[in-house]
C-alpha cells in the first residue's frame, strides 16, 4: 500500500509536525511562501521535502502527489477554506468546522450545544451590563480586541470598523462578558483509531501588549489600551482535579460537534477557557485544530505520556493516527 | 520479605505517584470517591489496581492487606488526621506534622525555630500597620484569603465568619505582611535512607482571580477583591546564587522538626517564599507533604537528575525511598 | 593531543556547563569562593575538580594547568575583565565584547550597528518626551532601575548616585524609552567550527518586586516603586512566526561584531526584547556570554535538538564546540 505524504504549512507548529511525522515514519512536504520556508531549511533535524507555495494551484499538485494536507491556523488564514475545498485535497480532520469557526454565531451555538459554561454574549451593545471583551473576526491572535463597559464606546467603535470596510456587519463582531479568573488552554485529540478523546495539555497565552502593561505601575498604563496579539506560549499545570472537569467538557464538545457537525472533530483540538474563583473553567472560545499552545511540547507532552508511555508531542500524535488509519485501511474516518 | 503497596488517594498528585511507583517496580492501590476515579481509569499508562472509598473502614482494609499510605494535601482534607491514625495504617512521612500544619501558631512556631527569614503575623487587627493578607484555615488553596490595611475591615470580616460558623476562634486565621517580592515555591525531599536533603524542584502558583485581575486595566479590576484560588502551576527556574540559600533554608526547617516534632520531617515538603528586592527569600508558609508544585515535573526534575542521574518525578523519588528502606529493613525510620 | 580543562566559575550557569562538559567528555575545575563551592559538592551527578578561589593568581594557576576559561556574568563582576586578561588565561569567546557591554554608550552602538529595533535612548534627561526606564551600569540583574516619565526625577536621582559615588558621571546611566509590549529574552549560540549562528531558546525573566507587584490591588501598590532585580526565568515559546525574525537580529548582531570587534562574537550570547503590539521584537539590551535564562534547559533545549538530534543544553552545546575545535586543531577561533 502506498504511503501518504503530509503537506504541512510553513508556520504555526510545522515543526513539531514535521518531527512528528519524521518518528512516525512518514513522508512530509513542507510548503509555503519563500520568504517562511527558510527558517525550516535551517534545522538540520528536519528532512522534508521543502517546496515554494505560488498559489492554491500548489494544493491540486500536492493532492495529486498523494499528499493529506495537515490544516493549522496559518493555513485557514494565509490559503483559506475555498482554495482548500477546491483543490480536493484530503484534509486530516473534520474541514467544515473552518465554518463554524469563523462565524461568531455558529461558534458560540455549537459551544451552547456542548452544554458547557460559557460567558454570556450581548448582541446589542446598549445591552451590556458588565465589562465586556470586544471581539474581532478573523484567527489574528486577538489583534484588535479591546475591553470596555460603555455602550457607547462599542458604538463608535462598530461604526469606525464598518466605515474603514474592516467588518461588513456588525454581527462579524463577539461582544462577550470579560470573564473574572486565569486564563487557561486545554489541548485534545479526539482519535477515530482509538475512540477515545486524549487530553495532550496546557498552556497560557502570552499577549501583548496586556501582559507587558501589568508591569507597569498604574500612573503610566493607565492611558495606555490593553492589546491581546498572541506572541507565545508558556507552560501550566492545572491541579489534577481540574483534569476529569477539562475531559468532559471535551467530551461533551466532541458530542456537540457530532451532531451538529457529522461525523465530528477529528484530531487536535483547544478548547479556550477562564478558570473562575470557583474553581470552573469557562470556555470562552475554542480553536478546531492544533494550538500553537501545543508547541511547548516539542520534546514531549507529559499528558500524551500518560496514553502512549513515551513521550510524544502532538505533531507526532497526528502522525500516529494518520499511520494507523493507513495501515488498518481507515483513512477515510480520519480525512474530510 | 513481602513487598508492601502503597496506597495512593485519587487526587493532587497521585498520577506522578503511581507512575513513579511503577518505574520502581512497587506495586500500587489508588482509593477515592467514585467520581474521581475515572481520571485515572482513562489513562493505559497507569497500571494500578484501583478501589472505591466509601469510608474510614477503607483505611483497615488498606492497611491489613499491607499498604504504606503516602499522603498528600487532599487526603489531608478529605479523609483527615483522625481517621488515618485511628486506622493505624503505616504513614509514610511525619503524620503529626500535619497538626503543626493546620494551627497557624503552631506553623509560625516551627518557621520561628528553623531561624529563617518569616512575615511579621499581628495577633491583634488593631495593631496592623501595614498592608496584610488574612488567611483562613484549612489547605483549601487559597480560598477566601483577602488582602487589606485597614483594621476594621479584618474585625468586620472575622466577625462574619465566627457569625456564620466558618471559624471557632480569631485565632483560626493568619494575619500576616503582605510582602512585597515575587512568589517562588521550593520543593524539598528529606531523606533518611540517605541522611540528605535534596532539592527537587520550583514553581510559581497559578492562582485565580487574582493572576488573571492583572491583565484587566485598574479602571475595571479596582471593584473586584483578589482571591487567591490555586489552580495551576507555572514552572520557575531560580538564579543559581540562591539554590544554596534554598537548600540551607530546608535543612534548617529540617533540623527544627527534628527538636519540635521528632524524629522530624521525611520525605517530601515545601518552603513558600516570596523573594524581595535583595534577593532574600522569605518564607510566609510550608507544607508538608508533596505539594502540587511538583506536578510540573512529571516527565522528571532536573534538580532531582543532580542528585540520580536520571530524569525523575517527586512520585518516583517517593517510591525510591520506600523501596531502599524495604530493601535494607530501615521501613521504621520512613514510616509513622 | 592533550585535552584542555574546562574553567567555571561558581555560580550563574555553572550546573549546565559542568554537566554539559561531562556529557561531552571533558574534565573541568570548579572554582569559586568557599561559600559558594558548597552547592556544587551537594549534587553527586557533577563529578567535577572543585578548588577555592582566593584571588586573581588564581587564574595563572588555571591557565599554568592548561585550563580554557567559561565566562559568564559573574565571573565578570566577581573577578572581572582586568585580572582575566592579565592571566592570559584562554577565554572562551570573545573577551573584549565585556568592555563594549560595560558601557552604555558602546552598548548602544553595536545594537545600532546591527540594524535591529531598538528603543530610543536620551542623553538629557529634560529631552524625555514619554515613559522611560533608567538603568544604572554593571551587569546585576536589574537592581536600582526606575521607570519615570518625569525629567526632575531623573536629574535628582542622577544627582543622588553621583553624591553617593554610586556613579562618576551621568554617561553610565542610560536613559531608554519604556517600551510598550512584552518581555522575550532570546538566546543564541554563534558557532565557528560550524560557521552557523543557533538559535537555543527563549525565556522570561521574573523580577523582583515588579512581578509580583502586579499581583497587589493598585490601591495598595500605588505608592511601592517597582523593582526590576531578576530572581529566576520562566519558559516560553515564541509563535513559530517569530523564530525567523529572531534568527535573522541575532546574524545581524553577529555581523556587527564582526565588523566593529573582530574577528566577532562566539558561542553563547542573548538579545533582550520587548514585543510589541505589531509582533515586532525590540531589543533594548544584549548579553555577550552565556546567560542564566538557558537555565530552564537543564535537561535539554528543544531548538538545541533542531540541530544536533538530541536533548542538549547550552553548557553542553559549550563544550561540543571546545571539543570538536580541539580535535580538529581549531583552538585558536574559539577563545581571544
């Protein structure tokens, strides 16, 4: 039986699924634009096949090679979910889930579905009774969100969007209660191979410029706007009673996505969540693919340990599952 | 010689202990209430047997079937002092250790005899004159712990909790200086196979709302008390310079047990300290037994790697110890 | 071929380097002030030579004996550039970059040189036009820096430290715009037996008190000034995004050392950034030696093993260096 290769973006967590595929045995080529693929010819431990990506028709070209496109955040961003599904490549994992994701109606439904505490949402900002967080469309890292409790400055705001051709409708728009608690990302991988939902992590977000700004004594940040643009990832571990309450909320998630969403995730998955003084974790978002989070374990996650007895990061638990499903010939319960 | 098995409660950091246990090659029983069970059922690295606690009689049976009981903070709470002596069930560590822990003059009295740098406790509200933190009694990780200058806020509060039966006496609760320095949690392990104390790890308390308060902007947090929950933990590695400072503040706390409370401290405990601006680590509490801290080291502590060339959990540094003892017929001198 | 001993000084980052040398197969001595060798003979796994440091004829002893030096910060300010070259005694790395790092003036210019971001600096204080940070000399860990945006602050304090002798003139003070965004340490290891620049690792710093001020409601922190005195690192890692840019500052700073201080930088070195909103890093400082932040990599860095193929920490990524230019008689490019 001929082997799939993995077509991995260069971005994001290419790395560990680069690796992880290279331990697992598996054929990977690398693409990207030029001026991306550079930083992976550096590494001598990473042996993949390096390729310039010009435009979409590069993924007909590697759907015809035999390639499963291994989908990141990058790649929903920088090629996007038409060029994908045309193309017709194999996607590892569960494509129209891009959908849900990018509409804060759909996202918020199925997470409602999954019968998880989430914030409340306000769809009319006169409506707000609290301190809100103002969400922006688009997988951007949380550029552009701002924090408020005036209606008014939220107006503006949308108005301000909407006349720079930034948004089209203000329900492009997530006005959500900014919940009270630590930030805490909870990393899975649901497995068709094993029926079973791994729990593979966890990390915090490290934003900028919200995270610098704690820093500096409140005379001076006041008039400065908190930002939340992503710029890494630092390593937690949550109590250990904590870990069944993560399970199940991924669980549930997972449920909610097959019935909304048939046949279900498949593979690595975040859900995003705030941890309150009561000790619940509150989902406040959740990501259908691998979290750059996951990149804290390049050398092995401690929890994927805990199902596999060596250590493996995440990239390589896709590489895994990806084997498996071609060597027991069920790969068709693991593409989309 | 029969080996004995060590009984693990199902909660705080069992995972490290049973995987420990089994890379020494003892044998396990994991006990807890039926809901928490599951955790551990889901992962196939854990090879225990494990059994349901529906009460005090489980400690007997545990302990005619030969188990040695390694402690930690939710058995502490969950199961209690009482049942676990009235039980007679070989205690691995100091078991009156955990009385000293759950009086506050009695822990400040055992810091005060080690002759390391402490926070100033006012006894009487009214005598405060500085900023403070007011703590409750019980491991509850934080809860309910608030901070204040103002005496008649402590006298109001303190009040309110004799009203609603929270406490029994002013004197359940721990007024001390809120320092003003950074957290850092050192974990220790006292060995009387060995006749050392080796230093195993560090971490810095995650803990909710009051890590999460930071990143919102003074104009929206300067409503909502801090609370203290802790729900995770951080990695942190010290500026070496202070490793000796470390290590000679555990001997020191060792040597105090030692004359308060012999034949004093074994195995597993921690120094919690807030470092100032000279660098000083000032220790505001301890704990006693294996803290939570130590679940970031579950793929192995560097520290311990000083000490054991390998890569090794606190878990597994637990099991070494029982195992040499039983090996070497010195269980009596790790068992109370 | 005789093999050279390795020289380390005792503090800072001399757990890794000692047990980084072992690995590689090369003995070392362990030198230091009494107080300070005591930790080293704690740990069984380093089996290094240990001697007293009682004064620079030390250094001819070390160098009589056929040592190479490994520098790191405190071997700086505790025996200090004059007394290291008048030893003669072989210095891994590039000896001179220590005065271009004592002065501010210096400092700032190979930054400038090399065509990075870097934060604006101001010569007089009555220039300042926004929040700034001003940082006194000397390599200890942040201690005595004051965030301001008022010049008469400034002038009093830089008056003070002249009074006080703390200063001789006011050019050893920098004044740097206080950047807004977050803090992201990169470390770097410049080879020449490769001729390639490694990129090792990334870390935050945790400061004392200003890490821990956040923790306190503004209301009681608003009269306590910040202070910046390191106390340990904390991981993180950077967005994947984010590698190539730093690798491309650290060959630009690379190549500036090589243009102003040839023949340029070797082995372990580290550029010191704020990220900002727009994911672009600032560097506001280097450091031109090993720095204690590669101290969370104890047990191995995961980009180390992006070049090499197994886990390995800087100290050892040292002495593979030391000891490939040993055997290929290419001593001389690697110590000045």
């Amino acid at each position: 039986m001929k082997k799939h290769r993995l077509a991995v973006y260069a971005s994001h967590s290419a790395i560990q699924i680069l690796l992880g595929a290279q331990e697992e045995g598996l054929p990977t080529t690398l693409f990207g634009p030029s001026d991306a693929l550079r930083l992976y010819a550096r590494f001598p431990s990473i042996n993949s096949r390096i390729i310039e990506y010009k435009g979409p028709e590069c993924l007909n070209v590697l759907k015809n090679e035999g390639h499963i496109l291994i989908p990141s955040g990058s790649i929903v961003e920088y090629v996007g979910y038409d060029a994908i599904k045309k193309s017709g490549i194999p996607y590892f994992g569960l494509s129209e889930l891009i959908k849900w994701e990018s509409e804060w109606d759909l996202k918020i439904r199925l997470l409602e579905s999954a019968g998880i505490p989430i914030p409340k949402t306000f769809k009319d900002p006169s409506s707000i009774n609290t301190t809100v967080i103002v969400k922006l469309p688009g997988a951007k890292g949380g550029k552009g969100f701002f924090i408020t409790d005036d209606p008014l400055i939220i107006k503006e705001k949308l108005a301000e969007l909407l006349a720079m051709g930034k948004i089209n409708s203000v329900d492009e728009v997530c006005i959500q209660e900014y919940l009270i608690g630590v930030t805490m990302y909870a990393h899975y991988f649901q497995s068709p191979m094993f029926d079973r939902l791994e729990i593979t992590g966890f990390d915090i977000r490290y934003e900028t410029n919200v995270d610098g700004l704690k820093r500096l004594p409140s005379l001076f940040a006041k008039n400065i706007s908190p930002s939340f643009t992503v710029c890494g990832n630092i390593p937690v571990y949550p109590r250990e009673r904590l870990l069944e309450t993560f399970i199940q909320y991924g669980e549930r998630f997972v449920e909610a996505t097959r019935k909304l969403i048939p046949p279900g995730i498949i593979g690595p998955f975040s859900l995003e969540c705030v941890i309150n003084e009561e000790l619940e974790p509150i989902v406040f978002e959740f990501s259908g693919r691998i979290v750059a989070g996951t990149n804290i374990y390049l050398l092995g996650s401690p929890y994927l340990k805990l199902y596999w007895g060596v250590d493996m990061s995440v990239g390589r638990r896709i590489a895994k599952e990806i084997k498996i499903a071609e060597e027991t010939n069920r790969l068709e319960e693991i593409v989309t």
